[in-house]
C-alpha cells in the first residue's frame, strides 16, 4: 500500500510549539453572533480580519487575517503568523484545472460518516474524474488551536469556503487521532483514505464539527460529535458560548492575502456573502480529551449531499494537524566537568658551561 500525499505550493502546516499569551480573552455571546472565544474572533459582521468585534462593543482579538486591531493567525502567504498554531489549505478547485481531475473528491454514494475506514474494514473511496455540485466543492479551509489565556481551556477554531452559496449547505470538519492515509490505486485516478486508528479506523475520543446551512440562510448550525469506538455519537454543549458558529454576512475584500475563488472556480480577491463558515468549539468544556502526543494526527474537512449526518460525502481536504501539540521536552543538562588545574611547570635550569683548564 503506497501511502499518497499530494500538496500545493500554498499549501503548508507549521507546528509551533510556544502559543502567544493573549491580552483579551472574551465572552462569546452565541452562535453565529459577533463574539470572541479566547481571543479568537467569530463573527458575521466580517469572518475574516481582525477587529471586527470592536464595531460591537467587544474586546477585539485575532481573526484569521490581519485587520483594524490585534493579529491574524495566518500570514498574508497562508502560513502561520509567528507565535500561533494555524494552517490554511487549498483544495485542488477542479472549476478552473481544465482538465477536470480533483483527487480530493469522494468517489461513488456509498460513503458514509460513520462508516468503518480502517485498515480491513470500509475506508472511503475517491475518484479524481468529474466534479461536484458547486455548492459542495471546498476551495479554502482554515484549522486553528489555542488556549484560553484566563481558564487554560483548550479552542479549536475552524472554517471553510466553498464556491457556491446556493441551496443546503454541509460541512464536516473530523479530527482523526491516529491519522489518515490516501492511497492511488493501479490506474492513478483512484483509491483509498484509510484511518489508522485501532476502533473502526478511529481513536475513542476523536470527534467531528458538524455545520449546516439551510437554503442558503445566514445562520449555520453546529453539532459535535465524539467517537465512542462504534460511532459518532452527539455530545451537547454543557452551556452557551462553548460551540460558536458563524458565517460572513457580506462580500469581503482581500486584496494582497491568500486568494479565493468564484463560483465558476475563477480565483478572486473577493469571498462572496455566505462563502465561509465558520466555528470554534472549547473542546475542554466538551470534555473532549485527546492524545497530547500525537504526531499522526489529522483534520479532513468533508461536504455532504444533505442535512443528514449520514448522507453521501462529497468532497474533502485533508491535512497533518495537532489539536494538541506534544510538549516541549525539557532538556538535561550535562553538567560541566570539573576541570583540574594544569600543574605549574619548573623551568628547565640553564646550564653554565664548565670552563677550560
């Protein structure tokens, strides 16, 4: 089985150890509302640049680029900003390849969110050939991890664009402990994405963000879901402002960052209304708790056909990702040898020759 990963020139993770402690931390006021979690801003007013919350009367924070105040967590080129772990991917935006191939796109109806992917089991199929409903082909997606300078609680901050906005709209983001792999099969235009983990392919624990649009409306809904070793399983939030979701209300102009892209898969510096959504959940509120170590780990951000947590996958990006990032080692130290002094030499006597006789 040959392991395949496929990158873009823009596409980059950066693990970054140490997090910046921030100066706001803020009360998130509800889903889809203007509001901050952890310093982080999710709001409908501009779900991009930093700043935004100010125009509401709430301590602004970081967003995902930079804005009027505070910081994006993502550089202009969609890396990640010194002092924040964040990534950025772009999906292979088969409306404007030409020659119609996006090995990011489910192949066949018969995958399932639920379904058992690991090894021996029903991984999930893909198939490069053909496209999608535009309102189902993921262009950007946006992963982010902080923690709660004021509680130490654990954020997970998500989002995606898609290149259309008409009609339902529904994206998964499942963060996979142990890892996924893509595979190619025989004739290259095909394979496999396998879990790795040891229950079905997953890891008990690893869980899924659920956000869905209806008819197009400007208000998505969240569900978390956490996996019990069989399957997803709905966990409500304990109380209000620990899943936050949002969407941006109006076009958005982002001259000189990372593109987007039109419905017709054109790239654009404009996201159109409705284009993106996005979520943060406090995954310690969730009481979500996950392998602080984990090298493997993934985040696949997934569209489906309908409302329906089991309906027909439709496209997908995965990426590398640490939710919780291992822990710096502390270094031991060798200590100094003790050094012994060098012995003081007695110079050599000078030799008086003996005189003749």
């Amino acid at each position: 089985m040959n392991s395949w990963k496929r990158t873009t020139s823009r596409t980059m993770v950066i693990l970054i150890v140490a997090l910046v402690c921030l100066c706001f931390y803020g009360t998130a006021l509800g889903d889809g509302i203007n509001g901050n979690s952890a310093g982080f801003e999710i709001d409908d007013n501009g779900a991009l640049f930093s700043g935004d919350g100010a125009l509401s009367g709430i301590a602004p924070g970081d967003d995902w680029a930079q804005g009027a105040s505070f910081s994006g967590v993502l550089n202009p080129d969609g890396t990640a900003a010194p002092g924040f772990i964040a990534t950025l991917q772009v999906d292979f935006n088969w409306g404007n390849k030409g020659d119609g191939f996006d090995p990011s796109q489910f192949g066949g109806t018969a995958n399932k969110n639920n379904d058992h992917i690991g090894v021996g089991e029903s991984p999930w199929t893909w198939n490069g050939i053909g496209g999608g409903p535009q309102k189902n082909d993921i262009t950007n997606t946006y992963l982010h991890t902080r923690l709660d300078p004021g509680t130490g609680d654990r954020w997970v901050c998500i989002a995606a664009e898609t290149r259309s906005v008409n009609g339902d709209s529904h994206v998964d983001f499942e963060f996979n402990q142990a890892g996924l792999i893509q595979t190619v099969g025989p004739n290259g235009i095909s394979g496999l994405l396998i879990g790795l983990g040891p229950d079905g392919g997953r890891t008990v624990g690893d869980f899924i963000v659920s956000v869905d649009f209806e008819k197009g409306g400007g208000t998505p809904i969240s569900t978390v879901r956490v996996w019990d070793g069989s399957e997803y399983v709905p966990v409500p939030p304990p109380g209000p402002n620990v899943v936050l979701t949002a969407t941006n209300a109006t076009d958005i102009d982002h001259t000189g960052g990372w593109g987007h892209y039109a419905k017709n898969g054109a790239p654009t510096d404009t996201m159109t209304a409705l284009q993106m959504v996005e979520a943060a959940v406090n995954i310690t509120a969730m009481g979500i708790v996950l392998d602080p170590c984990s090298p493997d780990a993934t985040f696949i951000v997934k569209t489906r056909s309908s409302q329906s947590f089991t309906a027909e996958l439709k496209d997908f990006r995965w990426t590398p990702f640490q939710v919780e990032p291992c822990p710096t080692p502390t270094p031991t130290c060798t200590p100094t040898p003790t050094c012994t002094p060098k012995p003081t030499c007695t110079p050599t006597p000078v030799c008086t020759p003996t005189p003749c006789q």
